[in-house]
C-alpha cells in the first residue's frame, strides 16, 4: 500500500524538480539576466534545432533585434554581437578556450586535430610546428597546381555552359573546384571533380560530416550519442574509402618523396627535422586531412558567394572587370593570373574583403570558455566557467563599424579615396580589425592563405574569360547555415569573351 502511494507522488516530485531547474535557470543562473528563447535558457537541444534548421544567421539578426548585444542562445551560453567584445573574448593572451562545442568535430579514435584541440598550451605548441607549412611563401611554391586546376575548371565550364547557353549552378561547380585544388594542394591529387563530379562520394561525405558535427557541437554532450546514429548511417564504406585515400598518398610519398611538392611532403619534410615523436606520421595524415575538410567547403562558398554578390550588381561588376581586364593586359593569352599579381588590384581586394564580410564560410559563434576569474564583456561581468562567443554575420552587419549599410555588397567601404583625411583611414582600419571571417586570437584560421591563393587566381581568371549573368537577379542569395554556411543555386548564365 505504502510504495504505491509513493509511486502516486514520483510524477509530482519529477514535476517540482522541473520547476525548480526551471526557476534556477531563469532566475538564479548568473546568466538569468541575459534574455533570449525561453527554452534556449532550459536546455541546448533549442540551439541544435536551430543548427540543424540552417538559418542560425537570420534567426539570431532577429534574436538581437529583439534582445540587445547579448543573447542567451543555451543554458550555459551566450551569443554577443558588440564588436568591442571580440578583443576580449578572442585576445591572444584572454586565456578563453574552446568550448565543448567542438569535441564532435573529432573522431573519436583520434586525438585532438590543431582545430579540436581545447587544450591552450598544446595548441600553440603544434601551431608553432606546423605553421610554416601554411605561410604565403610555401603555398607560392604550390601555385602553379592551383593555376592548372582552375585552367581545367575554365575549360570545363566553357565547354558545358559558354558554348551550349546552359544555366550553372555555380555553387556546385565552386565546390567541385574548391576540392580538386585542396585535394592537390594537400597530398597531391585532386579529386576530379571538375570531370567527374562526386563520383566516389567524398564531396559529399566532407560536407555532411562538418554540417552533422555542427548540429551535434549545439546539442547537450549528454544527447550526442543519441543523435549521431541517425547522421552515420551509410557512409560507412565512404569513411574507409576515405582513409585509403590518405594511405595511398602517404605510401607514394614515402616511396618517391623527391617528386612531390604538396602540403604533405612539407609536413613530413617538417617531420624528417623534428622527428617521429614530435610529429608522427600519423599526425602528417590527419593534417592532410584536415586541409580538405576544412579548406574546401570554406573556400567555395566564399567564391560562390562572391560571384552571387558581383553579379548583383552591375556597377561593381564592371569596375572589376576593368580592373582585372587592365592587369591582364600584361599576360599572355594562356598565362594565367598569379596569386602574388592581383593582390595588388585594389578593388578585387576591397571585394573579397566585402565578400568575407556579407558571406562569411563559418556561420555559427565560434564559442569561448571564460577562465578562471571571469571576464568582463561589453560593460558586463561573466563569471568563469560561461561560454561566449561571436558570430561573423552578426560582427560584420554592426552600423557603427561598417556603416550604415552594412546590409549592402559595397567594396568601396575598404577603400581609402583620400589618405590625407584621418577619419577615414582610421575608419576603414577599424573595418579590418574587425574582419572576423577567418575567427581571430590564438586559433585563428591557419588556412587563410590556402583560401586567398585559391580566391586570387580564380575569380580574375573566370572574369577575364567569361562574362557571368545571374539566372535570377532579384533573388537573394540562399544559405544553408550548419556551421559552414554554404550557398545553394548561385545559377549563372556563362558568355565566352572575345
Ligand atoms: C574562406 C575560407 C575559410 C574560412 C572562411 C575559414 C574560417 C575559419 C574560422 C572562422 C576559423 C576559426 C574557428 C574557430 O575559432 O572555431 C578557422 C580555423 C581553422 N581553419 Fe579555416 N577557413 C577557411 C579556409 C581554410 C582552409 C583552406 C584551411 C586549410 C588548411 C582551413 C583550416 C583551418 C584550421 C586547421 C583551423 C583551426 C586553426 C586553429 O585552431 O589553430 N581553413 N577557419
């Protein structure tokens, strides 16, 4: 009799405790007085729907909109668009580490990669072993890979859109790009994709791994088990395909390394001098790895978005073209664009910086743990053990730095017409200091040069050669936001150039 009266009343002391964490969470918690969705302050699962949604950027404009600079996007989680809290949360000496976010980014065999590593101090020790493959002057020497890749690309887009009037979605055929020139840059072979599409299913398995670890980053640790069977279901073979792929290359590597000049064979150059202890072979590998899980996606749709972005626009188109048009007066017919030749053309570098700025790669906060002793934010105390963080699409729309419209593609903003007026130059300084597409701080992105490379060589090459129409101007550019914030239907009419 006694136990099923207490039986009676579980249900009631489950709905108390629900109360109470309810209560602590929205009154008590030192994050109660930051407003946001109410179920976002109870439990994580609300962020990972959003992720999982793909329109974080445009629910989280609408979030500060409604709640100010500062939204509590998780229990234990806010999200800050006050460009002042970037040199703070992100300073080199804050002492704010990556937070758990990122631990389904990892595969959990392996240890931590220089991204998944939360650990401050071996992070820096490894960026320090491994940066001088991914400085400007090593990828020069890999510039002509990048130069053939995107002379292939040429090729292909004038047979199968400039000479028939086909539509191309660019966004694909970025991608498919994007992953050949990583692919060579990083062991030496590029994917075919530009020929041969996704054949092999890699493309696809890169994708759906940095969108499901995105969306599993956002949800509580304790669900995660439970969610990831439903994103691995059958890529299984891909996965094994996969690290065959890295195997091979290492193998060939290995056994003619005199004929090599990739990323690989820097790193394990960088090896042969440190040793197997300090950089292992297998270390080499997952690095490579990581250059196309990271670099490809990234890269393409920054490209993507580009063009979308210059198309729009007409004014801008034809102010580019000319620029470009006048420094390829000084090639040959078939020389390509160097890398090192059209960073000097002032308005193509005011567009990829308003590129990066409309259409940043990563679309989510990058998150930061508060260290011991708290910090203070934006005028506000947060005490340790709080995560924080910003968002590009959030920094890079704020009036106050860039104007006010900052909702608009206009690359003049990054140009300096009169160096004589203080103001401005101080201005448009202060636009590049808080160009946060490539994150910023200790764990800034270490591919930025690998991206500029790629960007550099082909934007002036396409419009040099062909004169790009979007199929739908007065459409918007679509993004599906899950971490890496990819476009979707860049659709170009493609007219060859005489
Ligand atoms: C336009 C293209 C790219 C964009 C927008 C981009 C963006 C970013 C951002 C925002 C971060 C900081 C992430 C964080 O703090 O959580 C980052 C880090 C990183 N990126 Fe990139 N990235 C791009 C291209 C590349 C490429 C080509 C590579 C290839 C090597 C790469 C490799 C990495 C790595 C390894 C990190 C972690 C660095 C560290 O923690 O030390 N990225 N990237």
């Amino acid at each position: 009799m006694s136990t099923n009266v207490s039986l009676v009343y579980l249900p009631l002391l489950g709905i108390v405790a629900l109360l109470g964490y309810v209560v602590k969470q929205w009154f008590f918690h030192p994050l109660a007085k930051y407003r946001g969705p109410f179920l976002a302050s109870l439990t994580n699962l609300w962020s990972a729907y959003l992720a999982f949604r793909g329109d974080w950027h445009v629910v989280m404009d609408q979030l500060h909109k409604k709640y100010g600079p500062i939204v509590r996007i998780a229990p234990n989680e806010v999200c800050i668009s006050d460009p002042a809290a970037m040199k703070v949360i992100y300073s080199i000496t804050g002492g704010f580490c990556k937070s758990d976010f990122y631990e389904p980014f990892r595969i959990p065999t392996d240890p931590p990669s220089l991204f998944t590593d939360r650990d401050e101090a071996r992070h820096t020790e490894r960026r320090r072993l491994v940066g001088s493959a991914y400085t400007m002057n090593s990828l020069l020497k890999l510039e002509p890979h990048v130069q053939i890749i995107i002379s292939r690309f040429v090729r292909q887009l004038d047979k199968l859109f400039a000479s028939t009037n086909e539509v191309a979605d660019m966004s694909t055929w970025f991608y498919r790009m994007a992953y050949d020139v990583t692919g060579q840059l990083a062991v030496g072979r590029s994917f075919n994709a530009i020929d041969e599409g996704d054949r092999f299913g890699f493309l696809s398995l890169f994708m759906d791994r940095n969108a499901n670890a995105g969306v599993l980053g956002r949800a509580p640790a304790w669900a995660r088990p439970l969610i990831a069977p439903f994103f691995n279901t059958t890529k299984i073979q891909v996965y094994k395909d996969i690290t065959d792929f890295m195997q091979s290359s290492m193998n060939v590597h290995l056994t003619h390394p005199e004929v090599h000049s990739d990323m690989m064979s820097l790193m394990l150059q960088l090896r042969d001098a440190k040793g197997e202890e300090v950089l292992s072979m297998d270390q080499v590998q997952r690095d490579c790895k990581s250059v196309i899980a990271a670099g490809a996606d990234t890269t393409a749709s920054t490209l993507a978005g580009m063009l979308h972005y210059i198309c729009k626009d007409r004014r801008v188109y034809q102010t580019l073209q000319k620029e470009i048009d006048a420094a390829s007066l000084e090639l040959e017919a078939d020389q390509p664009f160097s890398a090192t030749m059209t960073e000097k053309l002032p308005y193509f570098a005011a567009c990829i910086q308003e590129a990066l700025r409309m259409h940043s790669g990563v679309g989510f906060p990058l998150p930061r743990v508060v260290p011991e002793g708290g910090a203070v934010i934006s005028g506000e105390v947060f005490p340790e053990g709080v995560v924080v963080g910003m968002n590009a699409w959030q920094v890079h729309r704020n009036k106050d730095v860039f104007g006010e419209d900052a909702d608009v593609f206009r690359p003049e903003r990054w140009i300096v017409t009169n160096a004589a007026d203080r103001n401005e130059v101080q201005r448009v300084k202060n636009r590049e200091r808080h160009q946060f597409a490539f994150g910023a701080g200790t764990r800034t992105c270490i591919g930025k040069h690998i991206s500029l490379l790629e960007v550099r060589i082909a934007i002036p090459e396409l419009m040099r050669r062909f004169d790009f129409t979007l199929e739908h101007p007065d459409r918007d550019i679509e993004v599906v936001n899950m971490w890496f914030a990819t476009t979707r239907n860049v659709k170009c009419y493609i007219k060859a150039r005489s």
